[in-house]
C-alpha cells in the first residue's frame, strides 16, 4: 500500500525583487556533481585482482549526498592570486535591506585556538538570501556539502533552530583550504547541505553480544560478504 504521508516541507523565502534572480536551494538528489555522474560503476582492485564496486555503488555514500537540500552560491565568484572578484547586478531593495555580496569576511581573531586559526588568513563567509523555515520540534544541520573534497573551501558546520529562527538570514563561515586555486566559483555552486533534524532526547545503552546477538552478527558479515549489493536490496529504506 502506498505511504499517503504528506512529506515535511521546509519553506524557502527570499525578498520579493529577487525571487527568480538568485538561484533557489535545491533538492541534493537532483544536484549531483560532474564527476560522480562519470565515475565508473567499477573499477579494478589490484590487490584483489578483479572489478568491484565504487562509492559510485555505496548506498551510504550517495544517499548522504542526495538528503536534504544544497544552498547555492549566488553570482559568479573569481578567485586570482588570493583575491575574490564578483559583479552582482542585483536589483534595488525595496522596504527590506540585504547584502549584496556573496561573500564577507570573519577575522582570524574569532577562531582563535581552533585548528583553523592562522594570523595572516581570514575565514570566508558565504552569503545566503533565502531565510528558511522548519517544521514545529525541528532544527537545521548546515554543514559542508556531503563528500564534496572538490571545493576548494571547507564549510564549518553548525545546527539552528529554523522552526523558531526563521525570519532571518543564515551565512555560513568556511575555510578556504586551497590557497592554489585561480579560477572561477560558478553561480549556483553549493555552499552549504541542509538537514532537518527532529529535536529529541536520546540516551545510549551498552551491553556485550549474546549468543542471539553473536548469531546474527556472524550471519550477517558472511552474507554481505558473499552477496553483494545485499544492503541496498533488503536494508536500504
């Protein structure tokens, strides 16, 4: 019977003048990058000596990259010798102010003792004009687009509740890792992968396999490894 469940909705709204002028966050499944799409399915092992499966075939792997939703770059961003160059031709604000760079600047000060200080570099911060709301008892994961190790940025990850904070834009600091890249950020690059997730309680129990537990874990390892494609055939939702 099919699920006649309605799906949870997360409302994207931007100001009026640039609705259809700034790309609009996208579903992740339908915003794959190039280089997955052209991946081969398989791929030789040399130390097996046979083909076997890539990520390209990892039910984890893809499915975290196709959750949730990608927020994308505004405008084109030009990168030459450490210097970010754009020209944003956005309409005039009307009764609401908002940014028009797609990207600002924090001070290395205020990461400081963290991995990414360092005193001669800022952190970047991408813009985003879309506020977003969530559904009631549920928060927003924003972090660094999913297996995403192309981007020459790193995006810091952070959690807010969007069913409350919801009239108001999220920016998203990142490090800029690739001090080699010349080139240009196309329009519509993804900044940041959104998750809802739904606030709850949980606590942890941990206990040692009985001879049930033992039993099933044994007849669980053998079959994968001798079926492949066994987990996204009986385990993947």
């Amino acid at each position: 019977m099919a699920d006649l469940t309605p799906p949870a909705m997360l409302e994207f709204r931007c100001p009026a003048e640039l609705h259809g002028v700034i790309p609009a966050p996208q579903p992740a499944s339908l915003a794959l990058p190039d280089w997955l799409k052209a991946m081969p399915a398989q791929a030789f092992h040399t130390l097996n000596a046979r083909e076997e499966s890539t990520v390209k075939r990892c039910p984890p792997f893809i499915d975290a990259m196709t959750s949730g939703f990608l927020i994308p770059l505004m405008c084109d961003v030009r990168i030459e010798n450490g210097e970010f160059i754009w020209d944003n031709e956005l309409p005039p604000g009307g009764s609401l102010s908002f940014v028009r760079s797609p990207i600002s600047f924090h001070d290395s000060s205020q990461v400081t003792g963290s991995p990414l200080f360092a005193d001669d570099r800022f952190l970047i911060k991408f813009h985003n004009l879309w506020t977003i709301r969530a559904p009631e008892g549920y928060a927003i994961l924003f972090t660094h687009p999913f297996n995403r190790f192309d981007l020459p940025f790193t995006t810091l990850t952070g959690m807010v509740d969007c069913d409350r904070y919801s009239d108001n834009w999220i920016h998203f600091p990142a490090h800029w890792h690739d001090l080699d890249f010349t080139g240009v950020l196309p329009k519509g690059t993804p900044i940041a992968q959104c998750m809802p997730v739904k606030r709850e309680t949980w606590k942890a129990s941990f206990a040692a396999f009985t001879d049930e537990d033992t039993r099933s874990v044994h007849e669980l390892t053998t079959a994968v490894g001798q079926e492949p494609g066994l987990y996204r055939r009986k385990f993947r939702a």
